[in-house]
C-alpha cells in the first residue's frame, strides 16, 4: 500500500463516526490478575523508551495504521461487528501492560477474554472541510492510540451516502506493517460476509502474545558470551559505540531532536520495478538491490568509506504466525566496504554475502542484544537507528484492489534525528516514503538520494531488458 500521513491519504468530507473498546471492556480489564506471558522485547523497548522521552517532555506519537474505503451505503452494525470479529481474532488487541514493582518500573501484562470485549460506537459530528477531518483524525490517534496507555487503538470511519472511509490506528508495540496491509482485506470479508449475511470460515491465527513468550524466553537463553552479541558489539563500536545513523549530512547539531517531515511519491512504473527486480533476483531480489542503491548513493553523496545499516527482517518464521497481528520484527547489521564496491554489480554482490551472513541474528530481539551489551550502548532518540526497508506486498491478499479502494499505510510524522525509508512494491509500480528531519539540509540530500535511487533503478531495469532482448548466437553447422 501506498504510505503516507493523515493529511496525504484522500480525506473527503463526511459524518465522523468512531469505535472504542466499551466502558465495561476498559472496566473489566482494571481487574484482571497478572498474565504470566511477558511483553516482547521489542514491545518493552518501545514502551520505555517512549516512557523516556515523555519524561524529558518531548510528546512523540509513535501509532501506524491504514484507511480504505468501503463503497456504497454502509451498514454501521454490519461494520462494528466486523471491526469487533476481527479484534476479538487476534489476541495482543485485548493485551496490554501496567507498571508495577516498588519503582514502577516492571512491566506485567494483562488479557481479556474475548467475550468481555465489545465495541462502544459514538458519532462525532459532520465534517464539510477534509483538513479539519485530517487535523481532528491526527489530533484523535495522537491521544488514543498512545503506548503509554490502554486500549492503544481507535476504529474510526467517515461516512457518505456514496462510500465510507475507514481510518485505523494502532500503536505501534501492536502492530507491523505487514499487519496492517492486511488489514483492508480482513475487514473487507468479514463485512461482506454480514451483509450478505453468512459466517466467515477462518482458521484462527497464532497469538502474538504467545509468540512473545516464546521468543523472549528463546533470547534469554543468551548471554553477553553469545556469539550474536559478540558481533552486534563489534559492529557498534566500528559505528562510534551506537548504532548507524543515515550517512549523509542532515544538518544536525549534536543531541538534537528535530520535527519530522515526510517525503513520498511513486518512484518507478511496474515495468521498471519488475525489471529491477529480475535483475537483482539471483542476489537476494529488490531488497538487495535497494541496499546495493543505497550503498552506491552515500558512498557518491557522502564521505563515508563504508556502509553500515541495520536491515529490518519479519519474524513470522513459522506458519502459525503468517496471518497474526503484531510486531514481527527483527534486524541484522549490514556492512558495504564502498571502496570495493565501484559499481552496482559488485554492491549487490556484497550485499548478498552480508545478508547470507548475518540474517540470522535477526532472530535474537535486539533489544535483548542491547540489554547485554550494557554499557557499550546508550539510545539517544525515539528512532535508535535509521531503515531502508523494501516489501513486495503484491500477493497479499486484496492488493490488486488498493488503489481503486483508496488503501493507503498511515505513519505518524512527529519527532526524529533518523532517516527511516519504505519502498512498496505495489501492482502499478514502486512506492517511496521517507521519514527525515526537517531541516533544509537533510531535505536537499533527502531529495537527491531519491532521484539518484530512481535512476539507479531506471538504469538497471534498462539494463536487463536489453539483456533479455539480445539475441542467442546462431551456430552454423
């Protein structure tokens, strides 16, 4: 889906309707005993540091979501129930988390049973300017979908005679991107289903909240003589004793926390995306050949001799995960010596020999990696390091629909001295997003890092279909 903010995402104008857990869910759930499953490692790092940074007096949002429209005249019950059915399906949305212990400081979660929860529906008026949609929808999420309390999630929806636009958002220690880009697909059948009324026939999905239990105690088995942390150390102190930063100049003072902007535009056709990829297919497909891009790029715009990123990688390695609704993710240190690397060939080369390398290591939390590594690091911001991340979410289910449906990925724009890049490959081509701090620097190196990926990506799509179109060699017997 294509990525943007509330303010990008085709708002109109319409009756703002909005869903949350009811009075007597939030009231049942003050109640309930401990639950022994712990929060993931990445959960309980997200948290605290949010946590840290609301102490300092910095508000930073950190929700995702999406929006889609529904056609037609809709059916508020038909809806509500199917945004209920598809709550009640995945487990970590009726979990959450309270602060205990004699400082306040421990983390113990609490579950709701699925029968104690329901949906409290509420219209909050008619809106006729779609900026004031988007202000009041960002304003909303802001406050309702925060880690720091619970439930973390809003259902919201604009209603017109013609269509109905959802709006949902999550915080993030709920959900990835990959849950959230089958989102519209999911509520899209269950509310079909209602209206047609029939049951929809699904296998229930694994829990994210006994996948927590199980990858946390997999990663405490590890200690700081582990081989995983032996070499996340090495290659943090090689990055100065934290992790990367985007490499090239964003105009930042030392401990500088700025205000965010959002670069985002479709950067290649579908024609030159499905080149692109065949070309980089044998070395790891587009996510090697963006890395590989992105190597070159800073290596011709920046001073720096190598490149170093973490690269994200899900975590749903087992079957019983692939349709579950949480934060499956985990990342690998990533290395291009960029004097070896003189073209994109060699680049996606070596980008294939660190990714066979070290994916791996994905699989330990990093935030476990941190915890051991004590004092040979300390996080400086909400973003402890910056992505290039790249998805092909063509074969997820309802993506040949998106765009006539208005699908779009929504993130939070706030506060950050990172740079976080999201290419999705869709149907009709190669979508960018970027997150960046605003300054006038970081936008024109921003700027240029995106049209020289795009013409790296032109380049070698051009390349590969001239190589696909010379002819074989007659032979002459």
């Amino acid at each position: 889906m294509r990525i943007t903010d509330m303010h990008r995402c085709e708002i109109r104008p319409g009756r703002l309707v909005e869903w949350t857990l009811s009075p007597a869910t939030v009231e049942a759930a003050a109640s309930l005993p401990e639950d022994s499953r712990p929060p993931a490692y990445i959960q309980e790092s997200h948290i605290r540091t949010v946590r840290s940074v609301r102490d300092d007096g910095l508000f930073v949002p950190t929700w995702v979501g999406t929006a889609f429209d529904i056609p037609g005249t809709v059916d508020l019950d038909i809806l509500q129930e199917a945004l209920r059915s598809w709550t009640l399906r995945h487990e970590t949305l009726r979990s959450g988390f309270r602060w205990t212990g004699e400082s306040d400081d421990e983390m113990r979660r609490f579950t709701l049973d699925a029968d104690a929860v329901s949906l409290h529906r509420e219209v909050i008026g008619d809106f006729s300017d779609p900026t004031e949609v988007a202000q009041y929808l960002q304003d909303r999420f802001d406050v309702t979908a925060d880690a720091l309390r619970w439930p973390n999630f809003l259902y919201t929806a604009v209603v017109r005679d013609d269509s109905t636009s959802v709006y949902l958002a999550f915080d993030h220690s709920n959900v990835d991107s990959y849950s959230v880009q089958r989102l519209p697909a999911d509520i899209h059948e269950l509310y079909t289903a209602g209206v047609e009324g029939r049951s929809v026939e699904q296998t229930p999905p694994g829990s994210y909240v006994d996948f927590c239990e199980i990858e946390r105690a997999d990663a405490d088995r590890i200690d700081a003589t582990h081989e995983v942390v032996a070499r996340w150390r090495e290659f943090i102190n090689r990055c100065g004793g934290k992790l990367p930063d985007f490499p090239l100049d964003l105009g930042l003072a030392p401990g500088e926390l700025p205000s965010q902007r959002l670069m985002n535009e479709m950067l290649v056709d579908a024609d030159d995306a499905a080149a692109f990829e065949s070309y980089c297919r044998p070395f790891g497909g587009g996510p090697a050949g963006i890395l590989a891009a992105t190597s070159l790029i800073v290596h011709q715009l920046g001073s720096e001799s190598v490149y170093r990123t973490v690269v994200p990688f899900h975590t749903r390695v087992k079957s019983r995960w692939s349709d579950s609704v949480g934060w499956y993710v985990g990342g690998a240190p990533l290395e291009v010596p960029l004097t070896r690397t003189p073209d994109f060939a060699s680049a996606l080369r070596a980008v294939q020999a660190e990714l066979r390398a070290n994916r791996s290591l994905a699989r330990i939390p990093l935030a476990r990696v941190l915890r051991l590594l004590g004092a040979d690091f300390r996080p400086t911001s909400p973003d402890l390091y910056s992505i290039v991340s790249y998805v092909d979410a063509r074969g997820l289910p309802g993506s040949d629909r998106w765009a006539e449906l208005s699908v779009y990925g929504l993130m939070r724009v706030s506060y950050g001295d990172q740079v976080c890049v999201w290419l999705n490959r869709l149907h009709e081509g190669l979508w960018f997003a970027c997150r960046y701090p605003d300054t006038d620097i970081a936008y024109h190196n921003m700027r240029r890092y995106t049209e020289r990926l795009r013409d790296i990506i032109v380049s070698v799509a051009h390349e590969k279909r001239l190589a696909d179109r010379k002819p074989e060699p007659i032979t002459v017997g």
